[in-house]
C-alpha cells in the first residue's frame, strides 16, 4: 500500500498527515501554501586540504565532501577511536574515571606530544582521558591502552574490531597514538563518523572536548583546537600533526538545533587547518537546517489488520525522523507510506511494515522503516474465519468492505 503525505515544516512536533482509505491509489496532494523567497545556495567551498568532509551529526547527511574516502595518515586524530573505547568501557562498567593506572616506562618513554605522566606513578583514568583530549598525550594513550587491553598491539586490534562494527570501511589503526605506521590510515568520512558516534553515544563525556586547558603535574598545556576561542559554537572534537600527514582536524559546532561535524585532513599549517574548518561550518549553518519531521512513537497511520483481535494496527517510526535540506525549501518535502498490503496477525509491537520515504520533489532525500507500535494478537477462530471472508470480498470489489 502507497500513500503519499505533504509536510509542513512544524518544529519539535509530529507534522500534520492527509489519511487516505486503505486501498486508495498513491497521488501526491498539493500542500497549501505562501510563496517564499527561496535560498540561493552557492557551490561549496573549495579548501586548502587533502580532503575534507562536512555532515550533520544528528541526520548524518553529508553537505559537501572531497576525496572524503581517500584512505591518509590521521595523526593524532587517531585518538578519538582511543577516547571512544574508554568513553565505552566506563559506561560498560568495566573502568571507572577514578580508577587508578600505572604508567609503565613504555608509555613514559613514547615520544610526540605528551601529558607529562612520570613512569611507576599512578593516574586516574579521569586525568589520561582529559591527557588524550584535550592535550593529545601519547603518554597517556598508551598507558590507557596498557590498562584497557594489556599492550598498545591487542589495543590496535580492539580499535580495528570497533571501526568495522561502527562501519569505518577505510581506516586501520596500527597504534593507540597516531604516530606513523605503514598501514595506519583512515579517511575524512570514517572520522565524522566516528565523532558521530562519540557525540551521540556517549554525550555525558562530549563536554571533555570543548575543554581549553589541562593542568597536570604543574604543567599546563592549552587545547590545540583554535576554534574553541574563535567560536562559541565550536565544542570539539580533535587536532592531529605529523609530518607525513599534515595538519587535520575534526571539529564540531552546534547552532540552535543543528550540530554539524567537519573534517579537514593534509592542511599546511595549524591556522590553515582552523581557517578551512571554519569556512566548511559557515556554509553548512548559512545554507542549510536539520528538521525534525516526526517523533519517535508518531502515529502515521492506522491499518487494516485481518486475523486479529484488533482490526486496526497504529503504524509509525521508532526513531526521530531527522531531515538535513537547504533552507526555505522544506515546503517541497512529501512524505510516501509504504505499507505492507493484507497484514495478518499475529503482529508484534516493533516488527516492520512498511517503509517511509521523504522525498524533496523526485529525490529521495531519506527512508526509514514503519513499524507496529502495538502488539496485535491473533483473533478468535470465528473472527478469523468472518475475516477471510471479508477480505475476499473487499479485494474483489476494492474496499467497499474493508
């Protein structure tokens, strides 16, 4: 079953729906409305980089990319893999900030850019998680990796288990520092990726990010993301700098109700890298919005269900439907309902149905899967057998029964 639903831009509330009879045919239905000045939209923005990504971190639309897969060393950015899995392994359970590890001479002895930890002494899991952020302490990710999995080799190979699960198709990690290996790689994409998932997954530890300073054994060392005092709306995330490399750095900015991450990799110089950053949020947050067009548990529709006890199945989506598209020109979205045709009980709350595809004129600009918010119970047998008489009658004469 198809039917085919305007939206109306309508903040933080589930969008109003035209319902159509069970059986009737798709046709789009004209969305009343004011005609507004529509927002002219440049080319994107041509940067100084290797390469370069820029995404939204809530709908995970890509605004503009180059070479974004193209697999380059990451530097320190490597790091934020490393900060992920003890953001995962303390929600886990398994550590906790104040738990105490010793810093071997191997972690002591590792060269780069250090959190300045002193070998046999103990930090807290709280200060090497600070060490790797926000001062990209090669110290303190291996002695974090020591601690999490016995040696900064069986770590590597946690991090690479973690990006093929978190779909990172173009990244492997040698080590828990960035310093360079010949098959350490990664790609813009998979980096915005996984910043996605540290905002996202763990948002109790992002704040860490946006922090500008750390102290630690009387030295205090300044966050080397310019951004964080460029601009207020950049929290995050992650600087890197080798000479095979270049300069990089993923960054993340929330304007309102939009969030966007950036990526930029292989710059000349650590002002260029900022510079070309900021130039990628400015064109996301000037020319395009992320709409949330439907709730999570919104009702989109109410089914016919033959076999049951109820004859009627509430049908919608189990997650916010997030939508990324240029300004002024959310009039043009159109919701289709794809709904599985004769549905039969017994249904299960959760089980999918059908398919809801937004489309912004004829591109698809995003689908997600409708589900039954109820359980629905197989009927008695006498209302099963009366159903499978009605529906006989109602496909042979078009719903006149239904």
């Amino acid at each position: 079953m198809k039917e085919l639903y305007p939206l109306r831009r309508l903040r933080g509330l589930m969008l109003g729906l035209v319902l159509m009879t069970p059986l009737a045919m798709a046709q789009d239905i004209p969305v009343p409305q004011q005609p507004q000045p529509q927002t002219m939209i440049p080319s994107a923005p041509q940067l100084a980089a290797s390469s370069w990504i820029l995404m939204d971190a809530d709908s995970g639309k890509v605004l503009v990319e180059h070479n974004a897969d193209e697999r380059l060393p990451p530097a320190s950015l490597t790091k934020l893999m490393t900060a992920y899995l003890v953001e995962r392994e303390i929600n886990r359970g398994n550590i906790a900030m104040d738990d105490m590890v010793t810093v071997s001479e191997k972690a002591w002895r590792t060269g780069g850019s250090k959190m300045f930890i002193e070998v046999d002494t103990q930090v807290s899991v709280s200060d090497l998680l600070q060490g790797i952020i926000i001062v990209s302490g090669n110290d303190a990710s291996v002695a974090i990796a020591e601690h999490l999995a016995g040696g900064e080799t069986s770590f590597a190979d946690l991090m690479n288990q973690h990006a093929t699960r978190l779909g990172l198709h173009n990244t492997n990690f040698q080590n828990a520092t960035g310093l360079p290996g010949e098959s350490h790689y990664s790609t813009a994409r998979d980096m915005a990726l996984l910043s996605q998932h540290i905002i996202n997954d763990y948002p109790e530890h992002y704040a860490i990010y946006s922090e500008k300073n750390f102290d630690y054994n009387d030295i205090s060392q300044p966050n080397r993301n310019r951004l964080l005092w460029r601009d207020a709306s950049v929290d995050g995330l992650k600087t890197g700098w080798t000479t095979e490399a270049g300069y990089g750095l993923v960054a993340s900015a929330k304007r309102d109700d939009m969030r966007l991450i950036s990526v930029v990799m292989g710059t000349s110089s650590e002002e260029a890298r900022a510079q070309e950053t900021q130039k990628l949020l400015s064109y996301g947050f000037r020319y395009f919005e992320t709409m949330n067009l439907y709730e999570r548990g919104s009702v989109l529709n109410t089914p016919r269900v033959w076999g049951g006890e109820s004859s009627e199945l509430r049908v919608g989506v189990d997650r916010d439907v997030l939508m990324t598209v240029p300004r002024a020109r959310n009039e043009e979205l159109t919701a289709r309902l794809d709904i599985q045709p004769d549905l039969t009980a017994p249904i299960e709350a959760g089980q999918r149905v059908g398919t809801l595809e937004v489309r912004m004129g004829e591109e698809v600009v995003g689908e997600q899967p409708l589900v039954a918010l109820d359980s629905i119970e197989e009927g008695g047998i006498f209302k099963r057998l009366f159903d499978q008489v009605r529906r006989f009658f109602t496909n042979l004469v078009g719903g006149w029964f239904g």
